[in-house]
C-alpha cells in the first residue's frame, strides 16, 4: 500500500515538473499535492487541513510515509531533462534501521514487563494445594492411562506464553519514545500525530493528584481481593458439594475404596491417649494443639463456633459458661455432626433441636466435672465436629482468665485458671490463639502478659483481636487498633495477627448471618480502604486457614521427635519388665481385673458344687449355737421348774409357740445367709497353692463386701420356714429307739457344754483350786475369798434341800449373810444371789445329766405314755423336737441355698464386677503394686508407639 502512494506523489510531482520544460526552479510549496507537500515539504504548515481520526492500525503509515526526499535535480541526458541521484536509497535503507532498532528494543521491554506483570498475578493467586483433596482420586490415577509428560512437554512453556500477550502500556511508551526521538519539524512529526489524542489524554491524567491516584489503587487493589475472596469461597462452596458426593457414595460407584480414618482423628486419638496417660504417670506430652486462651468474655467460644461453623458451646451473658478445657477435634465429613469421645451420639448441627441438646449436654458435663467446692475443672471434655469445608485442626478451649474472684467462686479459681492455661501452653509446641476484645482498653488485658511469658519470641502465637465492628465505632482514632493489630501496644510477639467479627452480640444469630455481617463490615471498613489492615488478616475464614497451616507444620515438625521419645521409653520397660518378671504375661490393670473376674465367677459357681449334706450340717450346727441360749435359759430351765409333767409340757408348748412365732424364722434365715457368706468367703480367699496370685486379694474382698451388702434372702422366705417349723415342733412322737438315743446324746452334749461354761464362769469368780494354787503358785484376791466362802455357805444350803427352788427367799439371804459375818465376811447381798444364781446353774446341770442316764432305757415306757411309771423323760421330748426342728429348718434353708440364693449371689456377683469394671478410680485402686503399673506403663507406650507411627506413615502418604 505505502508502495501506491509514493508512486501517485512522484506522478504528481513529475507532472508539476515538466510544466515548467525543463527549467530549474522551485515549485511553491501551496502548488504542489497534498500528499507530496506532506512528503517533500514537511515544514511547510499544515495546519489549516483536517486532521486525520487516532488509528491504531501501523499499515496507516508506512516507513516510507515516515522519511522524507530530497529536493529532485534535473540531469542533462540525451533525450532532454532527468532527475539527478543522490544515492537516497541508502539513506532509506539506514533509517528503516534505526526504525526497526526501536521497534525491536521496545517488543523486549514490553516482553519483560509481561512477563513480570505475570509473575506479579501469579504470586497474587491464592495456593490451592490443600484443597487437592476435593479433586476425586481417580483424577490422580490418570497418569496411569496417559503420559501426561510428554504432553507437558509439547506446550510451550508459562515464560513463552507471557511474552505473546500484549502490553499495550508498554506499546503506548514505544510510541512515546518513538514520537520524542523525531524532534518538533523534523520530517517524521506528520506521521505520529495522528496519537496526539492519546498523548493529550496522558497528560491530562498525570494532572491528577497523587494521593488520589494512591486512593483508586488502594480501591482497586481492595475490590481484587475481594473478588478473589468471592471466587475462592465459591470454589470452596462447590468443592464442598462435590467432596459430600464423593464421601456418600455407596459401593456401586465408579470408583470403590474402603473408607479408612481421617488423620485428624488419629491424631486426635493419640493425643486423648497421652491425655489419660499425662494425667496417671506424669509424662511429657509435646504434641501439638492449638490452645485457645483469652480474657473472660473476650469472644474465645465465639471464634471457635466461627471455626467449627456451628453455634455448639453453652452461652451466657457475663458469666462463667467455661468451666472445664474442651478439646474440639475439626476434620471433615459428609455431614455437618458432633459426637462425644465417650458416647455413640451424633448430634446434627443442621438442627436446631440437636444444637441445643448439644450446648445443655457440655454443660452438665462441666458441671459434672467440677468437684465440690470448686469452680473451675481440670478435667478434659473430648468433642468432635465433623463438616464439609472444615479445616482439620485440634483445638482446647480453657476457661476465660480473670482478674477478680466474684461472689459465688472458689477462692482459688484465678490461680486455678492461670495453672490450668499455663500447663497447656508450656507445651513447646502448643499454637496459642490469644484471644484479645478490641471493644476494652487493650491496657485491661490479663492473658497478654500471660501468653508473652510463655511464649516471649512469639514463635507460636497468633493474635486474634474480636469485636473489631465494636472497636472501629468507639475508638477515635484507628490508628489505635492498628497498633494493637501488630502488637505495638503489648510486650506480645506473635506469628500472625487477625481481626475478626464474631456477629452483633445477639445469640440467636446465626453462622451464615454472622459471615455476611463480618464481610460487609470488612469491604466499607476504613481500616482495609486506610491499608490498616490487610485482606488476608481480617475474617474468621482466614484465620482458620492460618491457624490450620501453622498446626500441621508444627505436627509435621515434632510428631517424629515425639515418637522417637516414645520408642526409648518401651525400650525401657519392656527391659525391666524381662529381669522383674521372666515368667509373667504383661497383663495391664484391665487384663488382670477381667483374669481376676472369670476367677470369682468360678468360685461362686464353686458354691453350687458344696453337698447337700455339708450344707445341712453347717445350717444345723451354726443355728443350734444361735438358739441354744435362748432354748436353755427361757424355755427348758423355766419348764423344769415346775412340779408335775403336764405344766411343763404346757409351759414348753406355749413358748416354743411364740418363739416360732417371733424369732426363730428371723434367725434362721440370718444363719442361712451368714452360712452362705462363710462359704462364699471361704472359697474367695482359699489360697490354690502356686496358682493363687495375691494381686487380687484386695479386689476378691472389696467384691465380697459389695455383694454381701447388696444381697437380701428372699423375704418370703420366713413366712413358709415358720410353717414348717411349728409344724416340726407340735409334733411329739419318737417312732423308733434309735431316735430316741439320738435325742438323749443331744441333750447330753447340750448340758455338758452348759456345765462346762458354768464350772468355767465359778471358777473366775473364786479363784483357782488348791491344786492349782500349789502346782501355778498363783493365789486368790481378796473378792475371790468372799465369793468362795458364799459358795461354800450356799453349796451347805443346797446339800439341805437337794429340791431347792431356783431362787433364793430373802430370809435364806439374810440367813447366809449373818452365817458370814459370823466368820468375819462381810457379804453383800446381791453378791449372794449372784452366787447362787451360777451354784445352783452347776446342781441343776448335773442332776440333768444324771437325769439323762436314766432315760436311756425309758423309750419303752415313753411308748407306753409313762403309765405305772416314776421315770418321766419329757425333757427327752424336748431335745427331740428341737433336734427334728434343726434338722428340717436346716434341709429347708439348703434348699433355698441351692436352688435360689446361690444364683442370686452369683448375679449379685456380676452385677458388682460390672460396676467396678466400668469405674477406672476403683480398679486402680484395687489394682496396685509394680507390677501392675509397670504393665499400663508398657501398654500405653505401645499404643501411643503404633498409633504415632500409623500417623506418622498416614502422613507421609498425604503428602
């Protein structure tokens, strides 16, 4: 095209030329052409013609539009005039050089300015590497199917891409350059002021003041990040619904995988060992979690509801609502739920009735938790949250630290909380999220100093300053919450510092609201429009990002180091567990109180193998010593007292009548159980030789007091054993001689063991015999003497009357205490009539016994009714009937033994071991020696051991 032009303008300019035949002269600049005035003549004004519209086409204007021609010489030639040379194409060649020079320079500095604008964009994009998980996995299989390095090669690389995009700046400067370099009148002004338009419009724009320009950028840059935000939650959004698909999938999918534990709840796991394990054995647990820490109502629970996305802690309005640390294990899942470490429960955070009954059950589990007398607990509450878009991270929530104890706490809850939160975060690799109100003077704050003593460099602190809404309102001057926002105002360093807004201070509010709220306040806040803040240090969601990447880094950094530990300790204990205990298993506490379990269950079993007639004599023999007493002193001892055979019949019906009535069900049943409770005892602490292992002696008898204490006999059981035993004792008829025998020797044994006691219970009261006094060399007291000259004095009386009556007149008492006197003893008279009571106890026990030889041959005149006899052995019959008594009594109470009380008793048995099962406090108490320890030692070890190393190689396959 620029080839038409010249040649019109040199036709033009020959037609010009031969008008004049040949003579040389100059043409008048305003006779030629337009466009060979513009190509000879460049200075020659032109202002006077239109000029043309701003084109940004290059083809317009050609280089040889750009370079002028020297004036044309006419040459005598042989056929007339002709145009002189003067070699013009050389000079044309050179400045399409120095042309081409310029175009060249400015294609590499626009390249460069490209491609560092590009890098400018790329370090601004957001890194995406933690959210590859939300790609599904056979994504990641596809290099399998394709070589996806040889198609990486093929294109070109991200260098050569950004040196093809234009940089219409940097063109605008080329241009810029290339108008400066042609000088005003020089022949190439024509051809660049067709961008005077643009150059105008620059200038016009440098005019505007700087610190505007410094406002729009800081606009702009805002807007951009903001956008970016938008975009990056919406991915995020939309990654949410697309991991809930991937995890709800059932097995008829594309793609099957068994589902395995997230590792945020392994190492959520480890971490709830070593917190059993801290607490029993004092061991070192550097492990990291982020522990949050702050003023009393600074806003703690608020932000870590914004974390976990859920309104799931207890609220109240400036009282103390955290009464014990809760550690909030966030990892994600299909459904947004909430579960205990100790229960099977999902609470769905979803619903409003779920979220309710979430906040009442951790607070009744703090309530519960703190003991009596305090206020504050340091007993651990384990929580888990799982949900789309959850950042994986374990959190601890301590109570708020205060300044002054109110009425209605404990004396020592400041001291108890500053320990409390000094013991987490003294923890080497604790993140600790300082939670700090910027709605108070940050001079009021407490835990900032606390925090700066723990962590002084600030190589594991975040600061989270809340309710910045509140601050920017209330606060004259911003520049304050800048300061307090980079630590300016606190001896404090931290890691990172972050402003968020935690809603409007209503607690019906809810996540979504609250989230709207908080980026609202952010996009019109002065403090992002000023550059107070920046974009990535303001909003909950940013903070949840960095304080997940700052966790698993520390994880990442210590959990080797931790495992390594461990290692060198089970190392250790098993090496001491070989030379103490060669031949023992390790059982740990559990183990042996389940060994210990299966041995107490088989020695109640033991029970049901005990013979019929073992049981009958031990009921029998244990009963009789029971009632025996009262047989002798209240029922035989007042019927022998009387003068014939039918009142002492009479008198022995009638009490045996309110006997059974009264008492003897009642003391049967008690002998039954105290029989049952010997046997049960007996086989319980019966040693078995080499077998027997005393480390449960303490639990077999803690189980056996239990058990006696909750047993009861079956209370119908005395209504059908008084029964049959009156029934047992209104019977009086003694089929055979051999019964008869039975009933004399019982008496016998019965009397022998009364007159034993007795001799015994005289010879304390006057003293030992003359042969003892010569064979002991022991003498008598003074008491003694007087008690033996009573004897003796009451011994003459009953030798008087062999039919004495069993209590002494009072004139017999007076005539005794004179005879006594006379001999120069003086007696009281209750001394005498406690005397006779045991004199005359030995005379009616030995006439008794003399009775009874005489008896043995009277059955013949018992089945005769006694008839044309003297001998009457009615105290026979008595025996008999007590004898028959026992023995059905007894066969009655082994039959409710056997077939009742025994299985109620191994229930009892299980019921109690089920108890103390379930209660960790009574098994370690129970439980104890080294050897039991050195197992739970050794078994903890292990557990946390494998356990860290599966989270270690978990781990190492994530990344």
């Amino acid at each position: 095209m620029w080839r038409t032009r010249a040649a019109a303008a040199c036709v033009i300019c020959r037609s010009l030329a031969n008008k004049s035949y040949g003579i040389k002269r100059k043409t008048p600049p305003q006779n030629l052409h337009l466009a060979s005035r513009s190509l000879h003549h460049p200075s020659y004004p032109s202002s006077k013609f239109p000029r043309p519209p701003l084109r940004i086409s290059i083809q317009l204007f050609s280089s040889l539009n750009r370079l002028p021609l020297r004036k044309a010489k006419l040459l005598n030639v042989k056929y007339g005039y002709q145009l002189r040379r003067n070699f013009w194409l050389a000079r044309l060649a050179s400045r399409l050089l120095k042309i081409r020079y310029l175009i060249l320079g400015s294609a590499v500095g626009g390249g460069y300015t490209a491609k560092k604008t590009y890098d400018q964009w790329k370090d601004m994009m957001p890194d995406l590497d933690e959210y590859k998980w939300i790609v599904p996995d056979f994504f990641w299989e596809l290099d399998e199917h394709i070589d996806l390095e040889k198609l990486i090669k093929a294109l070109p690389d991200a260098d050569d891409l950004a040196k093809l995009l234009p940089d219409f700046d940097k063109i605008g400067e080329s241009f810029a350059s290339l108008k400066g370099f042609f000088s005003p009148g020089s022949p190439g002004e024509t051809a660049f002021r067709a961008t005077d338009q643009g150059y105008d419009n620059d200038k016009q724009f440098k005019k505007v003041s700087d610190k505007e320009k410094i406002d729009q950028l800081q606009e702009e840059l805002l807007r951009t990040q903001l956008k970016y935000q938008r975009m990056l939650e919406r991915l995020e959004k939309e990654n949410k619904e697309l991991r809930k698909l991937v995890l709800q999938r059932d097995d008829k999918g594309i793609h099957q995988r068994k589902l395995k534990k997230s590792l945020i709840d392994m190492y959520s796991e480890v971490l709830d060992i070593l917190s059993d394990y801290d607490a029993n054995y004092n061991t070192q647990d550097h492990l990291p979690r982020v522990v949050v820490v702050g003023d009393q109502s600074a806003g703690k629970t608020s932000v870590l509801e914004m974390i976990a996305q859920a309104r799931i802690f207890p609220r109240g309005s400036g009282e103390m609502m955290t009464r014990s640390p809760v550690k909030v294990t966030l990892s994600e899942g299909p459904h947004h739920v909430a579960l205990f470490k100790d229960s099977s429960r999902e609470f769905d955070l979803t619903k409003e009735e779920d979220l309710a009954a979430l906040r009442n059950e951790i607070e009744i589990r703090m309530r519960n938790s703190v003991k009596e007398g305090c206020t504050v607990s340091t007993e651990t509450i384990s929580l888990s949250v799982k949900g789309p878009g959850l950042q994986r991270m374990v959190l601890v929530d301590l109570p708020g630290v205060i300044s002054t104890v109110t009425s209605g706490m404990a004396p020592d809850t400041k001291e108890t909380i500053f320990s409390l939160s000094k013991a987490y975060m003294q923890n080497p690799n604790a993140i600790i999220l300082c939670i700090q109100d910027g709605s108070v003077d940050a001079e009021r704050s407490i835990v900032t100093d606390l925090v700066s003593q723990m962590d002084p460099q600030g190589k594991r602190t975040i600061f989270v300053l809340t309710k910045v809404d509140l601050a920017e309102k209330n606060v004259a001057s911003p520049s304050r919450i800048q300061q307090i926002i980079e630590g300016k105002l606190f001896p404090m360093k931290a890691l990172g510092y972050f402003a968020v807004v935690t809603g409007k201070g209503n607690s019906s509010e809810s996540i979504e609201s609250i989230k709207e709220y908080e980026e609202e306040f952010f996009q019109n806040s002065k403090l992002l429009k000023t550059c107070m803040l920046k974009a990535h240090q303001v909003t909950t969601k940013n903070l949840s990002l960095a304080v997940s990447d700052c966790f698993w880094k520390m994880v990442r950094e210590s959990v080797e180091q931790q495992a390594d530990a461990f290692k060198a300790t089970r190392f250790n204990l098993e090496t001491e567990w070989k030379n103490n205990y060669p031949r023992l298993r390790e059982l740990d506490r559990n183990e042996l109180f389940e060994k210990a379990k299966n041995e107490i269950l088989d020695e109640v079993i033991s029970l049901t193998q005990v013979t019929p007639k073992h049981w009958e004599e031990i009921l029998q023999k244990m009963l009789w010593e029971r009632v025996s007493t009262h047989v002798i002193e209240n029922i035989y001892l007042p019927a022998a007292q009387t003068m014939n055979s039918g009142t002492f019949n009479t008198t022995v019906d009638i009490k045996l009548k309110q006997w059974t009535d009264k008492q003897l069900p009642n003391k049967a049943v008690e002998v039954a159980w105290e029989t049952l409770q010997e046997e049960f005892s007996r086989f319980m602490t019966e040693q078995k030789g080499k077998e027997h292992d005393d480390i449960f002696d303490k639990l077999k008898q803690a189980v056996k007091e239990e058990t006696i204490k909750r047993h009861k006999w079956n209370e119908r059981a005395e209504d059908s054993l008084r029964v049959i035993q009156h029934n047992a004792l209104e019977d009086r008829s003694i089929s055979d001689k051999q019964q008869w025998d039975a009933a004399i020797h019982f008496m016998e044994e019965t009397l022998q063991s009364r007159l034993k006691d007795t001799e015994s219970v005289i010879e304390d009261m006057v003293g030992p015999d003359w042969k003892k006094r010569w064979l002991y060399w022991v003498g008598r007291t003074k008491e003694q003497n007087i008690r033996n000259e009573t004897k003796n004095e009451l011994e003459k009386l009953i030798k008087r009357d062999e039919e004495h009556a069993a209590y002494l007149a009072n004139d017999e008492v007076t005539t005794v205490r004179k005879n006594l006197e006379a001999r120069g003893v003086t007696v009281d008279p209750c001394l005498i009539k406690d005397t006779w009571h045991q004199i005359y106890r030995r005379y009616f026990l030995k006439t008794a016994l003399n009775h009874c030889n005489l008896c043995r041959r009277g059955f013949y005149y018992y089945q005769r009714h006694f008839v044309d006899s003297e001998l009457e052995c009615n105290d026979i019959v008595l025996f008999w009937r007590i004898q028959r008594m026992l023995a059905i009594t007894a066969n009655t109470l082994r039959q409710q033994l056997t077939n009742t009380e025994v299985r109620r008793l191994e229930k009892n048995v299980k019921e109690v071991l089920e108890d103390f099962a379930e209660d960790n406090e009574k098994k370690v108490k129970l439980l104890t020696g080294k050897r039991v320890q050195l197992a739970e030692d050794l078994k903890k070890v292990r557990e946390i051991q494998e356990k860290l190393e599966a989270f270690i190689e978990a781990l190492h396959q994530e990344k």
